[in-house]
C-alpha cells in the first residue's frame, strides 16, 4: 500500500462521523473535494519547503489536513467562518497530532475562525478555495485582496477569479462530495 492509500484511509477514519451543516448564506455551505481530486491537484502546485498554503473556507479541514499529509509545506492554514466547522477541524488537528507528532516536529497546522476578508493571511504564498458556492461579489472582493499580496506564486480555485494578477496556467476537472467541478489553476 502506497503512501497516498494510507493517508486516504487515515484521513476517511479521523472524519467518520461529519455534522450538519449550520450554514446560514449559500456561501457558507458545506462540501468537500474528494480526497482523489486533492491528490491529483497537489503535484500542480508544485510545493516546497518554504511555502505557506492557505485554504479559504477550509471546512472541517480535510483539504488542511490532505496537504500537511502529502507536502512538505512548513505551514498549511486553513480559515473557516462556520464556528462548528472549525471546531471539526480543531478535534481532527488534535488528535492527527497525538497519533503523528513526529510529523509535527517543523511544521505547522493552523485552523483560524472567521471570515478571510477579516482574517489576515499575507504570510500565504499558495492560496486553494474550494469556491463554488462562493458569490460573484465575494469572488471580486477576494480579487482584490489577493492582488495586494506580492508573495503569492499560485491560486487555485474552483471559480473562475477574473481580474486576479496571476495567469491562467490550466484548469483540470475535479470531482467534489455533491459533483464535479473545473479547478483553475493561476500561477505567477
Ligand atoms: C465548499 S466548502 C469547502 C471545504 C474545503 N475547503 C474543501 O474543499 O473540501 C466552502 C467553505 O467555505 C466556507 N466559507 C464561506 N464563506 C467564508 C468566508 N467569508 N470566510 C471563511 N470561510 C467561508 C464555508 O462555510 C464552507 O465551509
């Protein structure tokens, strides 16, 4: 068995038992992309050591805790508006972390509570958002954002982001919990 299969069934374990959902606007509806999709996006954005990889809308942190997995980024953050989503993510950190310290030792996993328009993460060099319940209106204001970010060297999303400095590099199909969905991939 290859190390993405026990990774997989790692991570299938550690989130068995998923809530429900308490989104109160569309863009704060729950669904994830599927572990396979992940694996398949991780080897376009090309991560090393020193990069910081933030997921905006991180959920109950799959995605955080796939890429802190399966890369050797020195730090994978993930930010959540939904409270009892981050604290899925929290309970699923604690207990990766007592059952693999060791790969805890020089990295770091950081969940944050709140809104990424509110919730500072200038430090991030590569960006993922799961977006397709995203507004248009929040995608521009996302835009903008992450225009002003000078570190950043790559984006993906599962919405287009028009206006975004970055180029258009290649969008790949993926497969999420409720359907498939294309992914662009922006790169400096
Ligand atoms: C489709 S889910 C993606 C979950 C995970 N990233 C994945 O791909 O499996 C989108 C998430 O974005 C969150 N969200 C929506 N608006 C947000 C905001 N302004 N700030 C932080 N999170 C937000 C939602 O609550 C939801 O958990």
């Amino acid at each position: 068995m290859n190390e993405n299969t026990v990774y997989q069934r790692y991570l299938a374990y550690l989130y068995n038992k998923k809530s429900k959902s308490q989104a109160t606007t569309m863009a704060e509806t729950s669904g994830e992309i599927l572990y396979t999709s992940m694996s398949q996006l991780i080897p376009l954005m090309k991560i090393k050591d020193d990069d910081v990889v933030v997921d905006l809308g991180s959920g109950m942190g799959q995605v955080v805790l796939q890429l802190f997995l399966l890369t050797n980024a020195k730090e994978i953050i993930g930010i959540e508006i939904i409270p009892s989503q981050y604290e899925l993510a929290l309970l699923a950190l604690s207990r990766c972390r007592k059952d693999l310290p060791a790969l805890f030792a020089d990295r770091q996993v950081t969940f944050l509570q709140g809104s990424f328009f509110y919730v500072p993460f200038t430090q991030a060099n590569v960006i993922f958002l799961n977006s397709v319940c995203f507004t248009q209106e929040m995608l521009l204001k996302l835009v903008v954002l992450l225009n002003t970010m000078t570190n950043l060297r790559m984006v993906l999303s599962t919405r287009p982001l028009y206006g975004l400095k970055l180029r258009l590099k290649k969008i790949t199909k993926i497969e999420c919990s409720w359907d498939s969905a294309l992914c662009y991939c922006y790169e400096t």
